[in-house]
C-alpha cells in the first residue's frame, strides 16, 4: 500500500499515484516601514495541499469503479485522514479538487486509459489537536493501570459470591 486516505488504500490494484506534490505556506505579513526594509512578523501555518497524480490503465491498475470510489469520497465534503504506507501521519484532509480525463477507449466506450489529479487541502490545526495531548492520554492510562488491581478484586468476589449461591442451591437440592 502506497497510502490511505480516508478508507481508500491507494495501492496498484486501486489508485497508484506517479507522483506526489506537497506544499506548505507560512504566513509573513509585512509592515512598510521609511528608510527601511519592510518589517515581516511570522502568523503561524497557512495551507497545506497534497497533489496526487498518476494514471490507471484498467487491465493492470484500478479504473472507472477506483475513481468513483475516491469520487464518492470527496462528495462526502468530510475531512479524512491521509496516512502513508511508510507511517507518515500527513493530517486531516479534504478534496480541493477532482480531475480525470478518459483516453484509447475500447469498442464497448469504456477507457485504457485514465489519468487523474487529486489535490488535497489539509484541515486539522495540528497532529497535536488532531491526537489530543498525548501525554494526558498516558497520564489517563497510567492512572487507570494502577486501579487495576482493585477492579481484578472487585470481580473476583463478584465470581465467588455467584460461586457460593451456585453452591448453595445445588446442596439444597440434593
């Protein structure tokens, strides 16, 4: 698997993109300022896109139901995780824009030859917010190991009280 996008694997078989275009701006505001360079103050993060591009030819790689499935996708106007196949977290992202054009068609009309471009607009503020705070997480998780050993005491009465009237009732019968 190439990568995932929501639950669309891109992968030969599906959507194999030839190439990958990821762009990140940063915001720069500038201050025009006399007898000086313009001062430049850093705002944060502006967008981030990935571009996938790539062509399908039916008879080896996915076609028209692999494009209508990542179609149906981008119609959902949701926000999807996009993952590499290496483990890359890329973020949240949403559809930008769709293009397919259809090329060396069969007799029936149906294509050879597909080629795509999908552009990406990522939505999540951070990996951090999209997470949550990891440490908190483990915090949570620390503290609910260390209650453990009451919860395991907890239900083993529990089994040895039902354990006891199961108990009682056969001896009452016999």
């Amino acid at each position: 698997m190439m990568m995932i996008y929501g639950l669309l694997p891109f992968m030969r078989q599906t959507l194999p993109y030839s190439e990958l275009q990821h762009s990140a701006d940063y915001r720069w505001p500038t201050n025009s300022r006399v007898g000086q360079r313009a001062s430049a103050q850093f705002l944060g993060p502006g967008d981030e896109k990935i571009t996938l591009s790539g062509e399908l030819r039916p008879e080896i790689t996915g076609g028209a139901l692999s494009m209508l499935t990542f179609k149906l996708l981008a119609d959902e106007g949701r926000a999807w995780p996009l993952i590499g196949g290496n483990g890359t977290i890329y973020g949240m992202y949403v559809v930008e824009n769709y293009s397919a054009t259809q090329s060396e068609f069969y007799s029936d009309g149906s294509a050879r030859k597909i080629t795509f471009s999908f552009s990406l607009l990522r939505v999540d503020e951070s990996l951090t917010s999209m997470f949550g705070d990891l440490r908190a997480q483990a915090d949570e998780t620390i503290a609910g190991i260390g209650n453990l050993p009451g919860q395991i005491t907890a239900a083993m009465d529990k089994v040895k009280t039902a354990a006891g009237s199961v108990i009682s009732t056969v001896v009452g019968l016999a």
